[in-house]
C-alpha cells in the first residue's frame, strides 16, 4: 500500500533520505515522465517542509523530467539535491533567490514584484554551475548574518505587541531550530511566523480558544475560510493555516514596525521601513 505523505516525509526528511529515496523509487507509485518542469522548489534551507532530498522524490512522483534548487539565500542544499536527481534519473539545476536594490535608479519608487517594499525585487540565480554551489554560498554568509540581526529586531516587535498575552518566542531557542541555518541556510520570516504560530497554539489553544482570541483580543479580521481550518481541531496542517494567517494579517497589517531603529542596523533594509513587519520581511 502506498505510503502517506507524511510517512514518505519521515523517510525522505532523515538522515538515511537518499537511501530511503532509491527504495521507495522502486516501490511507491509514480506519475509518468512528462515534459513539465519546475526549477523553482524551496526546500528546508530556506523554509519548507521537504528536505532536498523530499523535493526531488515529490518532483519524480508529479512527473516532472526536471527539478531546480532555488532557497532563499542559500544554495547549501545542492550537494543533497542533485544527489537525489541523479538517484531518480531526473535532470537538475541549482540556483538561489535574493533580494536587489533599485534604489537612485528610475524604478526606485515604484513596487515591482516585492508586494512590501518599493524598489526592491526579487531576483533568481538560474543554472549555477554545480561545482561552484559552494563558492556561492560563502559569499552569501554575511548576508544570512545580517538578516537575522534584522530578525532579532523582528522578534522584538513581535513580543512587544504579544508579550501582555503571555505570548512570546526567542530567537535562539524558538526560531533557529526550525532552520538549517547552522548548514548554511537561511533564516526567513517564515520561520518567524511558524514559530509564533506554534507558541500561540501552546498558550491560547486550538478551535473555538483560538478564534475568540484572533477576534476578540487582537481585533484582527479572519476569512470564513481559514476560521473553518483553525476551528478544526484535528486540522493536521493547522500550524500552516494559522502561519499563513500570521503573515497576511498580523505581521502586514498591524504589528509594531521596526521603524523606531532606523537606519535598519543589519544594513539590509534598503529603504526606511513602513509600520509592518513585512518591511523586515525576504521571503
């Protein structure tokens, strides 16, 4: 019988993944080989639920012929990625998505395909040669520093407006083990998210607890649809649908901005800040 996604995560996700994945290569059912490709797939380097070697067996399974790294910031999960292609005999690339400055040129006013910031896009390396990954990722060391001193500064806003709930998370203990940051990934505001979304089940509750505090403490507004996920308490995803939530709602609309601390201390922030924390916010 053909594992579930989860059983087939705990294989993929551990430290035998590349074995697991020529096994259950041989065993799960695939989709055929078609001509679709993706090389755009995020993995726990930067933040994911599928370790490299997970993205390329869920790439197999669709049907895809090719599969592409792309994290955040990072590309240290190419040595394991392109293992896995080679284990599914699938064709692969590695690249990474930063950030980039339009500041002082003609579009450094305008929004482009950052929803947050004016003159900031987002950029795709495509098709790094394989034997350079490494270089690469050394070269974006720094940058993964300065983003989490932008991120300590993020977890300050976050428990200045949660702390009076008795809801707070640390940066250290809360934030980083949910990261590969100590193999060279990358701390994104979605770690942040996940993390307040976990202590926020751990203090408030699930279900009904949950809504009530969304609506009547924080006086935040919540769609039918997503208040229907978090009201089911045997939601397996609700972690995700209540991060979602997060993001959208709390941290674009009305938490604290880090304004108070500009000029932005990491040196990342390429423009003064406006009064969310998506301002601080990469991925």
């Amino acid at each position: 019988m053909a594992k579930t996604r989860a059983e087939l995560l705990a294989l993929l996700n551990g430290a035998d993944g590349l074995e697991n994945l020529k096994a259950l290569l041989e065993t799960e059912p695939l989709s055929p080989v078609a001509r679709d490709v993706n090389n755009h797939i995020h993995t726990t380097y930067s933040f994911s639920p599928y370790s490299p070697t997970a993205a390329v067996f869920f790439a197999r399974a669709a049907g895809l012929c090719t599969c592409g790294l792309m994290d955040h910031d990072s590309i240290a999960g190419a040595e394991e990625f392109l293992a896995a292609a080679k284990a599914a005999h699938m064709g692969a690339t590695i690249g990474m998505e930063c950030r980039a400055s339009f500041k002082d040129t003609p579009f450094g006013d305008r929004k482009l395909n950052n929803p947050d910031q004016k003159g900031i896009v987002y950029m795709t390396l495509h098709g790094v040669p394989h034997d350079r990954a490494g270089e690469l990722n050394t070269l974006y060391a720094p940058y993964r520093e300065k983003r989490n001193v932008r991120n300590r500064a993020m977890v300050e806003a976050i428990n200045g407006m949660m702390g009076k709930y008795g809801i707070a998370i640390d940066f250290d203990k809360d934030v980083l083990p949910l990261s590969n940051f100590a193999k060279g990934g990358s701390v994104t505001e979605r770690h942040l998210s996940s993390a307040l979304a976990y202590r926020m089940l751990e203090v408030v509750g699930k279900g009904q607890k949950l809504i009530d505090f969304i609506k009547n403490e924080l006086k935040l507004p919540i769609s039918g649809k997503i208040e229907g996920f978090l009201l089911d308490e045997a939601n397996p995803h609700m972690m995700y649908d209540l991060l979602g939530w997060i993001k959208s709602q709390l941290i674009t609309t009305s938490a604290q901005t880090c304004a108070s601390c500009w000029p932005c201390p990491s040196g990342w922030a390429p423009s003064p800040p406006t009064p969310t924390w998506a301002t601080w916010a990469t991925a």
